[in-house]
C-alpha cells in the first residue's frame, strides 16, 4: 500500500501501521519521520506493507519522483497541490508522475483518493473517493468524535487525534481497513487511542504553563490545518505562531500570499528570516512585507532574537506553536529550549 500526496502522508502511513497493528496484523512499513517508540522501519511478517510514497525525486542521477522505485499495489493519495518548486515547473508537471504512478498499477488496485483537491480528480482514474464532507464532528472533547459515511451509513467514531486534517487522514486508512474486510467494530476499537509522529503537533512541553507546540507544516494548505487543528484542541488559548520556513518552495515568494492568508487564524506570528531559496527565477520570501500584509507580527534573524521575542509574549492563555520543516535557529537545542521547556 502506498501513500501519498502533498501533504499528510507520513502520518497517514504512521495511522495505518497502528490500526493494521491493533487489528492484529504483524504489518511492515517504511515512514518518512521519526517514531516514539519504534524504528522508522519494519519488514513485518503480514501481508500488508506500508510505505510512505513521496512525489519528490531521490538523488541527483534519479530526477523522477521515487515512489517509481516502487512496487505499489494499493494506493491513498492524500493531497495533490503544488510543491517543491525546486524540481517541478507546475502542478501539470506534478499530476504528471502521479498519472505515471497510476498507470503502473494493476487494473484491480485500490485507489483510495481524496476528492477535495481538483488535481487528484484530474488523474481520471477509477476509485474510492472520500473528502472532507465524509465525516462529521460531532464533538472535540475530551475525545474527537464523528460520524463518517460507509456505504451510506453514519458510523460513529471516536479517537484522542484532534483537528479535521486528523479525521480526514484517519478516515483514509478506515476506508481501507473497511475495503480489505475488516469489521467495523475492530476498526472503531482499533482508531481510539492512536499517536503521531515526532514534529506532527507534538507537544514538547510547556514554560510558565504555556504549552510548546513543534509542527512540520511548511506548505500553507498545511499550515493552515495545524492552526485550525491546534485551536479545537486548545479553544481558550491564544496561538502565537513562530513560522520559520526551510524548504526551498516554502523560502521563495511563491506562496506568499497563500501564507498570508493561512496564518490569519494566529493571534501573534514570529516570522523567522528564511536563507536565501534555491527555486530558479524566484525571489526569497520577504517576510517585513508578510507583516505588512499580515497586519501584525514581527521578523527575527538570530536564535537571541528569537528567544527575546517569546519571552516578551508569555502570558498564561498562550500557547506557541512552532511551524517549521527546518532547525528553526536551533531552537529546541537552545538553552532556553532545554532548561525552559519541560514536560
């Protein structure tokens, strides 16, 4: 099983091993992140495998995106949006693997694509098709619970994963559980208690009182979506983003105005002065004109800089989350990091 997309496959791959797990296969995976308690790989001795399939190439003699270098027989596509502005010209150029990538499957592989983004639907394939109109959250606390359309029935869910990108991502891997004949009361025991990678909305501890929040979100459809999903799961505190973009499409102007308009939501924003971008013909983002257009906010440069201006921001209905694919300044190995920041 292979899955991919723009954004949410590694912890859609990571969600699969667990449930697969609980429903009592011994299954193989490789994930693109690093685990809590488990090596970002395992062989398995089940019939299922997962394997994070990104779209990005591999090295400089491979200039195509490695998932060809697999032998998929099922697939999720999670998102398809534009990205890595380093090697692909345009989205077309992007849809272009993928429709490679479909071809080469077996005329009885499960496609399991998410129909919310209009370049996955362009691939004009034959599949199972779920969005974001699947499910319904029916509550936030203290467990998310929500309602998700099988076979035109409502069946209800529950699961400690907040934020609506979660439940999409989950609803994913319980369609396919479900295709694959697995009951829906294992899969409902299965989805209750599940974890996410290190960097995905990982709680790294609080100062004063006031929570940390590391995120690898650097796309601004991401970025967007952790926001939202860190609001539901913490309504009375006050978000203050740090966004330190590191990819070398995130660095560029390209999304400026996508990134404007994700971070809308943040009650505060730190931008971090990005190095200079790699993607030919494009300007580094300038992030004094991002507070401009963002209408509050303010830049750093150094990892001093930094740590002044969230010292000066704690206040106790606070919470920061840090968006970054990158060091960030170093921060988390920063003394205040270490010394500041506990469980």
């Amino acid at each position: 099983m292979g899955i991919a997309g723009t954004h949410g496959k590694t912890t859609t791959t990571y969600l699969a091993t667990q449930i697969f797990k609980k429903l009592g296969e011994d299954v193989g995976y490789f994930i693109g992140g690093v685990l809590d308690d488990a090596p970002s790989g395992y062989l398995g001795k089940s019939e299922w495998f997962f394997i994070e399939s990104d779209e990005y190439d591999s090295v400089y003699f491979e200039k195509f995106s490695k998932f060809h270098n697999y032998k998929i027989k099922d697939l999720i596509l999670t998102s398809l949006e534009f990205d890595h502005a380093d090697i692909f010209e345009s989205l077309s150029d992007i849809e272009f693997e993928f429709k490679k990538l479909v071809a080469s499957l077996e005329k009885n592989a499960l496609i399991i694509l998410n129909s919310d983004y209009p370049a996955a639907l362009r691939l004009n394939t034959v599949s199972k098709e779920f969005n974001s109109k699947s499910f319904e959250v029916t509550a936030f606390q203290p467990k998310t619970e929500f309602l998700l359309n099988i076979d035109n029935t409502r069946v209800p869910f529950s699961t400690n994963l907040i934020g609506a990108q979660n439940i999409l991502n989950l609803s994913a891997i319980i369609y396919y559980a479900y295709y694959q004949g697995f009951k829906i009361a294992d899969i409902q025991k299965a989805v209750i208690d599940l974890k996410l990678l290190k960097r995905r909305q990982e709680l790294k501890g609080f100062c004063k009182g006031v929570p940390f929040i590391d995120d690898f979100a650097h796309h601004p459809t991401a970025v967007k979506l952790t926001i939202d999903a860190v609001m539901s799961g913490y309504p009375d505190k006050k978000i203050k983003v740090v966004f330190a973009p590191a990819s070398a499409t995130s660095r560029s102007n390209l999304f400026a105005q996508e990134f404007v308009d994700s971070l809308k939501k943040a009650d505060d924003i730190i931008f971090v002065t990005p190095d200079k971008t790699t993607v030919k013909n494009t300007a580094t983002m300038d992030m004094n004109e991002m507070v401009v257009l963002q209408g509050k906010g303010v830049v750093v440069s150094t990892i001093n800089e930094l740590i002044s201006q969230i010292e000066s921001k704690l206040e106790d209905n606070a919470l920061f989350l840090i968006l970054t694919n990158g060091p960030c300044l170093n921060f988390w190995n920063s003394d205040f990091a270490r010394m500041k920041i506990v469980k």
